[in-house]
C-alpha cells in the first residue's frame, strides 16, 4: 500500500464512521436543533456535532496535520484537511436525500484527496492523485450512456448576481443542455464523476463545498478548473467534459484562465 492510499483509507474509514452519525440525525431531523445563518442558509445539531466528530477523528489519524471547517473554523495554509459536515443542509432538513459530507485536502491551493458520502444512498466515493475513482471502495469507471442526452448542473449561492447566473443558465439551455440544480454542490460533483451529469459548473462556492468532489471528477476524466473571482478570494469550479467546457468558455469568459 502507497502512503496516498493509506491516507486514502483513513480518510474514507473516518467519512464512514461519520455517515453513520448523520443517518441517525437524519431519522430525526424534526426534533434537532436549527438556525439560520443568512439567506436560506441553515446549519444544525448535525452540522456542528459531525464535524466535531471528523476533526478529532482526524487529529488522531494524521497528528498535527491542519483542519479546517465550515462550522468549527480553522485557518488553512500550505496544507490542510478541509470538512463540509452536512453539504445541503436545507435538502437534510426537507427530507431530500441529496445531502452529503465531504472531506477533502488541500496542497498549496489544490485539492489532492477527496471523500465524499452520499449517507441515505449508502454510497461513500473516495479519490486521490493518481488513485482513479472508487465507490465503497471498488474501483468506478465513469459511465454516461446516452451522450446525446446532455445534463449539466448548476450551482447556486446567496451571493450570486441572479442576472449572471440567469444568462449562464439561458446559455446552456440554449446551447443544447438540461440544466439541473441540486442545492449541493458535493452531490452534484459525485454526479458528474459518475456519469449521471456532463459537469457541475459554480460561479461562487467555498473551498469546503467543492475540495472533496473537485478530486472525484478529476480522477474520473473530467476536466476540472478551480479559480477564483476578479479582486476577490471567492473561488468558482467548471468540472466536466470537453464539450461542456468548451460550450461554457462563450458564456462564461473567466473560466478558460482557471
């Protein structure tokens, strides 16, 4: 076994143990603790206590190594574990099963490892440079049968400029693609690894909400570009096929520098 897929392994062991904690939440979702953070942003019991449960998971696993979280906080550097403990809260809190938790590490501003659960699937997909995708722990190929169906989706934020975000999505329509938009941007990267979208496409996100997905789209073949925002430090992701990217690129100028 390489020092990756040891590290690999411990991460998933640890996103495993997890999951497990977040189906009980989500059993009981009616009865936990919630509030609001901003507009259509909400964070819960689950959030804090599954992260809470990962960082000392990893503090045991990788000693001394930076963590860093969406809701506990943290300063990342060279680098660092990052963990979003429930991505799609609000999907969590309805009732939707396209909910997930994603770990990921970050190597001087590129994610390299990456661990994402799909908890109500049972599904836990785990990838790292070089390693190729898996699923539960067997290798995935991607599979997107069909390829005259074209599905891509798009990733929203409190923050976005709606006018922007509407012509990217009347762009994509136009130019011949379904556009989906799952509310999580980690269920919809495992989506795109997986075949079931030509991409995932996010014009304002979070290191947490994309580090640990970034990797699985990567080691599945697609094209991944991460950059961020003009004079600012909010980053954005294109991962997804040739034709997808290359359709984008007219719509969205900033992309092709990423």
């Amino acid at each position: 076994m390489t020092h990756t897929q040891d590290r690999q392994g411990k991460a998933t062991g640890i996103v495993e143990e997890a999951m497990h904690q977040a189906l009980a939440f989500f059993a009981a979702r009616d009865a936990i603790a919630t509030r609001e953070k901003g507009f259509q942003d909400f964070v819960s019991e689950a959030d804090t206590s599954i992260e809470a449960l990962i960082r000392e998971r990893l503090d045991t696993a990788f000693p001394g190594e930076t963590i860093v979280g969406e809701e506990l906080g943290g300063v990342g550097g060279e680098a660092y574990w990052i963990i979003d403990p429930i991505d799609g809260t609000a999907n969590f809190l309805r009732g939707s099963p396209l909910w997930g938790i994603s770990l990921g590490h970050v190597t001087d501003g590129r994610p390299d490892l990456g661990v994402v659960a799909l908890p109500v699937f049972g599904e836990i997909y785990a990838a790292a440079d070089g390693t190729g995708l898996k699923r539960n722990g067997m290798a995935l190929s991607r599979h997107a049968p069909l390829g005259d169906v074209r599905v891509v989706s798009l990733g929203d934020s409190a923050h976005d400029d709606i006018a922007e975000i509407g012509a990217l999505h009347t762009g994509l329509r136009q130019a011949g693609w379904v556009v989906e938009a799952l509310h999580s941007t980690s269920v919809s990267l495992v989506f795109a690894a997986r075949g079931i979208f030509d991409g995932h496409l996010q014009k304002i996100t979070t290191m947490w909400d994309i580090a640990g997905g970034a990797v699985l789209a990567r080691e599945a073949g697609l094209h991944v570009r991460i950059g961020t925002r003009a004079d600012s430090d909010i980053p954005w992701i294109a991962a997804g096929t040739g034709p997808l990217l290359d359709a984008t690129a007219a719509l969205w100028p900033e992309m092709r520098e990423g």
